[in-house]
C-alpha cells in the first residue's frame, strides 16, 4: 500500500538521551516535514524539505535536527538539547510545496 | 507572523446536528487545506480549497479568498465526525495550522 509510515508508535526515553523517529514515504513525493503537536494545541513545524538533500528550518527547530539522504525518507532527531520534548510527533510528504500533503499516523514521544 | 484563528474552539452536537466551522486569516489565503484528526491522532486531507465551494458526501467547504475566511459544514454529524477539525493554509513552502476546532458528536 502507498503511504507514509513513522516509526515507531509509541517510544519512552530517559531525559538527556537523543532519540531519532522514523518517516518513510512511498508516494514519491518532493516535499516532507515534520509536525510537533502538544495537547489541545494546533501543530507546529519543525523542519521540512523541498528535495534530497536540502531542509530547512521551521519556527520550533531548536533542539531537533534531520537528514534528507534519500527522497524516501526523513528522519527527525529529537536531541537533549530539546527543553520539553515529550509530545505527539506527525510527518507529513507532498507532491510538491503549494500541493495537497499527507500525514503519517504520529509517533507519540515520552521523556521522563 | 500569520495568524489562522478557528472558531468555535469546541463544539458539541448530537448525531444528525448539522455545523459550520469557520477559519479567519490575516493575510491571504494561499493554498487552503482543511484537516480532521480523529481521536486516534490520525489527521486526514479534507478539502484543498484555495477559493470556491466543494463537497465530498455530507461534508463541504467554501472559501472567500478576497474576505480571507473558509467555512467547512458538516450535516447530518455521526459520532465518527468527533474529532479535531484543522484549516491550514501555505506560508512559505509548509503549512500553517490554526489551532482546531474540537467536535464531539454525541449519540
């Protein structure tokens, strides 16, 4: 089936450490981002990226870093430098920036 | 920065209640998206709607781009339409989202 698929679900880690989530897509979209969302809040972006290769920084990129080496795939590194990253994480792909995006099902992320 | 402001925040209605969400922007409307997020956290692509009316079964949405609002109906409400419901529009070259309208859909 074509899709996004982030990996995984539901992750736990201990303050201080860094964690990366997995973002695979299918649907050989241009454009993929990534969405921070915090109870009873809208999302807000992180990073996102036009091509292979080229990202850039979106209005909450302090503390999360990512790589585009394949078109496929974008992962997200939610580092220590990351005051409160416990919250629901969402990767998003589409054709291209201006188009109809995708979401994949979320990762859910506990630091304790 | 843009603002997206969504009203009403939350919203109850019993099954067969029809609604109307509305979505205000402060600057253009570019590239409209409406969004539902279902209690499990999946978000799923409405309506691309940039200007004009469209419907897809009991759910439509209309944009007023020279008043930079959306409105998004629902009629007929079932408890699968609970949820949180999203507009976003493009700033730059990624979506801004407003903050969610929250729709329980009582039986």
């Amino acid at each position: 089936d074509g899709g996004i698929t982030q990996s995984p679900k539901y992750l736990f880690r201990k303050e201080g450490q860094n964690v990366t989530l997995s973002c695979e897509q299918n649907l050989n979209h241009d454009a993929m981002y990534w969405y921070r969302q915090d109870p009873g809040q809208g999302l807000r972006l992180i990073y996102y990226s036009q091509i292979v290769n080229d990202f850039q920084k979106g209005d909450i990129a302090e503390g999360y870093s990512v790589s585009r080496e394949k078109k496929e795939s974008f992962p997200l590194t939610v580092t220590s430098a990351q005051k409160n990253p416990t919250a629901f994480y969402l990767c998003a792909s589409g054709q291209t920036s201006g188009n109809t995006i995708y979401f994949g099902e979320g990762s859910w992320l506990t630091v304790v | 920065g843009i603002q997206v402001e969504q009203s009403p925040p939350d919203l109850i209605l019993q099954e067969g209640a029809n609604s109307t969400l509305r979505c205000n922007f402060s600057d253009s409307v570019n590239n409209l998206q409406w969004f539902h997020q279902n209690p499990w956290g999946q978000l799923i692509n409405l309506f691309y709607i940039p200007s004009g009316t469209k419907q897809n079964g009991r759910l439509s949405a209309t944009t007023v781009a020279t008043e930079r609002y959306s409105l998004l109906y629902i009629s007929s409400s079932q408890t699968t339409d609970s949820g949180v419901y999203f507009c976003a529009r493009y700033s730059g070259y990624a979506l801004n989202f407003g903050k969610g309208t929250s729709l329980l859909v009582t039986p």
